[in-house]
C-alpha cells in the first residue's frame, strides 16, 4: 500500500498531469492494483428525488431556477417511489443508490424527516446510500448518519480560484464547511469536481490540491466532464477531450491512492475504448441511471 501524502503543492500535480502519457497511464495504473482490485468497477445509480428549481446559480446546471432551460421541475419524490427506483437498481447491479435533491442547503422539517426515512428504507435493502442535498449543519449531518447514510455527496467542482467564476451564490468556504460537517460523523465523503467549464490545468490540479489536502482524504472523487446543457451560462463550452478526462483521472488516482475516483458525467458521450481506458488510469466506480 501507498503512504498517504497530504501536502501535494499545485505545481507537483501540474508536472504529473503533463507526463508523457504512457508514463502517466503506467504509474496511475501500478498504484491503482496496489490499491484496488483492477477487475472490480462498482456501479452506483444516481436518483434525483426533488429536480429543478433551485435557487443557486452554478453556471452548469440546468437545475438553476434562474436558467431555462426546459427541464421539468418536479417536489420531492414520494417513498414508495424511492423504494421502488432502489429496487430496480439493485436488481440491474448498482450496489449503491445516491439520491440528489436540487436544494442550496437543507431545512429541517417534514422534507427532511422524509430524506432520512429514505436512507433508513435504501439501508434496509443492504445497499449503500448516499444524499447530495446542497449545504449541511453537523447536526443534519449526525441525524443522516444516524438513519444510516453511508456517504454524502458535496463536490467542490473547481479550484477556489476559479470558483467564483461557476458560482456567485455561495463560497468555496462553504463547501469545505459542509465536508468538515460531514467528517464529524460516521458518513463518508465524497467530494469531486468538473472539468471543462473554461478552466485551466492549473484550476484543475488546485481543485486535487484542495481534495488531497483534506485528512483524511475523500473515501469518493467524482470527475465529472461538463454536460454543457442550453440555457445555461455555460452553454457555449466545447466538449472536454477524451485525454483531458483520462490526464485527469489518472493524476487523481496518484494523488489519492485509496480514493474510489468515480467515472461520473459525460460517460455516456465516449466510447468504451474510452471508458476503458479511463478504468486502466485509476477509474473504479461509475454511475448509471438518471440525468
């Protein structure tokens, strides 16, 4: 097993990244068979239980209230309808349900005494459960834990540099606060990011900095490519290269060693030599179902 660093500077992540990319695929791919069963790619299937209408302005995500962007905004889901969807997912192979609900951060009340009923309904089907629900106090985050929430969703999406060029309506602050929320309880983290939203190498090897900095490191990294969806300020933003997500998951996999790097958006626009590829590099996890 690798020794975990925690002190990667931005500029010792850039120099992997721009490794010639036999050398890169090769020592990503050495550390990720010390670290994991090579053979073994987990799927988790994504739920949205509340879409649309949010009130954040993240320069992605067609979720926005503020965007048009056609999408059908729907309230929270009802519990034999989670149920159900988390029984279909077992049965077509996911091992993890991961349900997301466009809010800027939780409220208590009936809403979320209902969430937590669905964690405790997923638990009871031995699958692991995982929520993205926008910002979280550590209460909120005890009583998830308590329900059996196995991880909790919360990506960073960038570097704090180039945050506040995605998202006005909240500080990258207050993302590493909800992390911190999280890691005072049993649930586990998973935090990522995008790339493609017009953001240097640099952007992308201090968003790694931010994640492998954190002790301990994230259990999940999701790498995610920009979806560009109408309507959104990012609309105009050309697809990443394929080579652009396989440097970015294999300088991942380096990084952070023990860490499950999800395949998460814009999978389903490559090829499977792609993908392939992408689970040589350090990919173990990736996600099927909903948008």
């Amino acid at each position: 097993m690798n020794t975990i660093k925690h002190n990667w500077t931005k500029d010792e992540i850039i120099a992997i990244y721009k490794k010639p990319i036999m050398d890169l695929l090769y020592d990503a791919a050495t550390i990720h068979r010390l670290n994991h069963d090579p053979n073994v790619v987990q799927v988790s299937t994504l739920l949205s239980i509340k879409t649309g209408g949010c009130s954040e302005d993240c320069g992605y995500c067609p979720q926005a209230a503020r965007y048009n962007t056609g999408i059908e905004t729907n309230s929270l889901m009802s519990l034999n309808q989670v149920k159900e969807k988390a029984l279909n997912a077992k049965a077509s192979g996911s091992s993890r349900v991961c349900m997301g609900a466009a809010w800027r951060n939780v409220k208590d009340g009936p809403e979320f005494e209902q969430v937590l009923e669905m964690v405790r309904t997923i638990n009871k089907l031995e699958m692991e459960v995982c929520c993205t629900l926008g910002m979280l106090t550590e209460n909120q985050a005890h009583r998830l834990a308590e329900a059996g929430l196995y991880a909790y969703n919360h990506n960073l999406d960038t570097s704090e540099e180039y945050y506040k060029e995605v998202i006005s309506t909240r500080g990258f602050e207050d993302r590493l606060q909800t992390i911190e929320n999280v890691r005072k309880t049993s649930v586990t983290v998973c935090s990522g990011g995008i790339i493609g939203m017009g953001e240097s190498v640099e952007d992308r090897a201090g968003m790694l900095v931010a994640l492998s900095t954190l002790n301990p490191q994230p259990e999940s990294v999701p790498i995610n490519a920009l979806v560009a969806v109408e309507g959104t300020p990012l609309e105009e933003e050309k697809p990443v290269e394929i080579w652009e997500m396989i440097r970015m998951i294999a300088t991942t996999r380096i990084v952070m060693p023990e860490t499950q790097v999800r395949l998460s958006a814009g999978r389903k626009d490559m090829s499977q030599e792609s993908q392939a590829i992408c689970f040589f590099a350090g990919a173990n996890s990736i996600f099927a179902g909903d948008k």
